[in-house]
C-alpha cells in the first residue's frame, strides 16, 4: 500500500492525487497466486514464475499478471505480458484498482499483437487510469481509489517495460542488481535532488508516498508511463515486484533468490523471506529466467569442436614438418656415411 501525495498536506492511506514530477519517458539498459511458463526463443530459454501473498496485511490489494503472447512473427518465437499492480483505497478499492489495470492491460495485447509496444503500453495505461477513475465516481463516498502499475512485454530476448508509482523492475546480470525503473514518489524525487541518501530514503516516514498512480486523477500525466528498453542476455533474471520488499530485503537478498534456475521457487523464496522478516504490505513477485536455448548450447558446442580441430591442426602442421625434417637429416646422415 502506498499513500499518495495530495497538495495542501498529508491525509493518509485513502488519500490520493497526482504530483507532476520530471521524469524521462524513455531509456535503455542493454545487454498466494503462483504459476509457470516456459518458452524457447531462438538464442534464449525463459521461465516465468509468480507469487503473491497479503503478508502485513489482512487483505491482498496487489494483483499479478503472467500470460504467454502469440507469435509475433515467424521465427520470432512466443513472448510474455508480465505484470504487477499494488492497489491504494479503502473498503476493499485498492483490489477493485489493481485488477482493473490488470485486466484492461491483458485484454489489450489478448486481442492483438501491436507493432509499437511502446506506444501500446501508453494506451493500455491511460484506459486504465480513466476506467478506475470513473468507477470510484461511481461511489464517490467511499473515497478514491488508484493502483501502481509495472508491467513488462517480453519478446524474444527483447523486453519493454512500463511503469506508474513505485512497484518496479529490477534487472540480475553477472550477480549484480539493478534497479531498471525509477519510482515515481516523494522519497526518490529527494534523492535525485540530492537532499536524501539512499539509506535514508529507506528509513524515511515519507518512503510510502507516491507521485504518480494509475486512478487517482482524470487524465494521466502526459509523461506517464515510463518506459524502458533491455535486452536479455543469457542467466539473466528480471523481476517485477510491489514495494512491500523493499523496507525488509536489501541487494543480496534479491540476487541469492534470483540466481536459482526455477523462477517460481525464487518467487516463492522472495515473498517468504519478506513475510517472515516482518514485511508490512503485500508482497508480489514476478520473475523471468533466461538461459541459454538449446540451439544455441549446440551452436556453442559446435564452435568449440571446430576451434579444437583447428586448434590440433594448427599443432600438427609444426609437428609435421619438424619430422619431415629429421627424416630428411638421418637420410642424409646415412648416405654421408654410407
């Protein structure tokens, strides 16, 4: 649960409005629900596993999408629609919010495959943010209702991801972690200024306050969402997760999980060490695996036999001549001496 920043003061959980804030639309970084999936692109094999749990909390306001893509072309392979949404809003608001951008944002890329997926984020993000704000005018005495939204669209080796709160993308490469998306809240906003740490950012009273959410205002910020593009390399583990990890988890936590070869079993290790170490929100974890596809173990092996062979010829040719060599000495020797 996060609590969103309203001008004129703080008002607590139910309190939502949009803070416009600077932010860059576009970048790149290159090379208890619980399911799986697996595919094998071409050079690439991914896995996808999930879990969610209430954790501190009595309810699950969190919401989480794993759905497999058709073909987008021939030869391309099958890719992923991959999100999570961590409802805000009392009498149970927050559930209807995060599965309402959950559903328009699956039934946007169920009934085609768009070629910007970009530009189709966009869209899937705005009808989302105006179908939740309309359905809380519905019933304007139970207060606002809005949701975070993280989502990303995998194919192949190639991965777009979009983002509206503070739920986010992390990134696992050679057992390091990045933190792909920038949280749109009060706490990040302060450290990008320079006037908190990130340590202290992590302590802050203030660390729950959002920015931007999908809801909670008419009409989308024209910045949101924030996209990022990446590209999969071989053991690679992306994670989309809510921000209930992030006050009980630190760095090691996440990369210790992630390394494992089952995502559902990191998924389901993720969301049990925050809820035994005292987490006081939902929990939400979606993770893909990449490992090397079959064709390209067998393209690897093959190359190595080919440098082998090359290799051995390369020692045989000295070999050779050297022989040829003493040969033709002891001949010589023999008829000098003959």
């Amino acid at each position: 649960m996060s609590v969103a920043l309203v001008p004129g003061g703080w008002k607590g959980d139910n309190a939502v409005a949009n803070h416009p804030r600077a932010d860059v639309n576009r970048s790149s970084y290159l090379e208890s629900w619980s399911g799986m999936l697996s595919i094998a692109p071409i050079d690439l094999h991914l896995s996808v596993g999930s879990h969610t749990a209430a954790a501190g909390r009595e309810t699950n306001e969190d919401a989480v999408l794993v759905t497999q893509l058709p073909e987008h072309e021939p030869g391309a392979g099958p890719g992923f629609l991959l999100a999570v949404a961590d409802g805000m809003g009392g009498h149970q608001r927050g559930e209807v919010a995060s599965q309402t951008a959950i559903e328009l944002l699956n039934d946007l890329f169920a009934r085609d495959r768009p070629e910007d997926i970009a530009q189709a984020l966009k869209q899937a993000y705005r009808r989302a943010n105006e179908a939740i704000f309309q359905q809380a005018a519905l019933t304007p005495d139970q207060g606002p209702m809005g949701t975070t939204l993280v989502s990303a669209v995998i194919s192949g080796k190639y991965v777009t991801i979009a983002n509206v709160g503070d739920s986010r993308a992390y990134l696992v490469r050679a057992n390091q972690l990045t933190q792909i998306t920038q949280d749109h809240s009060l706490v990040a906003e302060q450290v990008a200024q320079g006037q908190l740490t990130e340590e202290a950012a992590r302590r802050s009273p203030q660390r729950n306050i959002i920015t931007q959410s999908l809801g909670t205002s008419g009409t989308l910020d024209r910045r949101m969402p924030s996209i990022y593009e990446l590209v999969l390399l071989p053991e690679d583990r992306l994670l989309l997760c809510s921000d209930g990890f992030f006050d009980v988890l630190m760095n090691e936590d996440y990369v210790s999980a992630l390394i494992s070869d089952d995502p559902q079993e990191s998924a389901a290790q993720l969301v049990t060490l925050a809820s035994q170490r005292g987490a006081s929100d939902n929990v939400s974890a979606v993770i893909v695996a990449a490992s090397p596809s079959l064709a390209f173990v067998q393209r690897e092996q093959i190359g190595l036999e080919i440098a082998e062979q090359r290799r051995t010829s390369s020692l045989l040719l000295p070999v050779a001549m050297l022989l040829i060599v003493l040969i033709a000495i002891a001949i010589g020797i023999f008829f000098y001496l003959g």
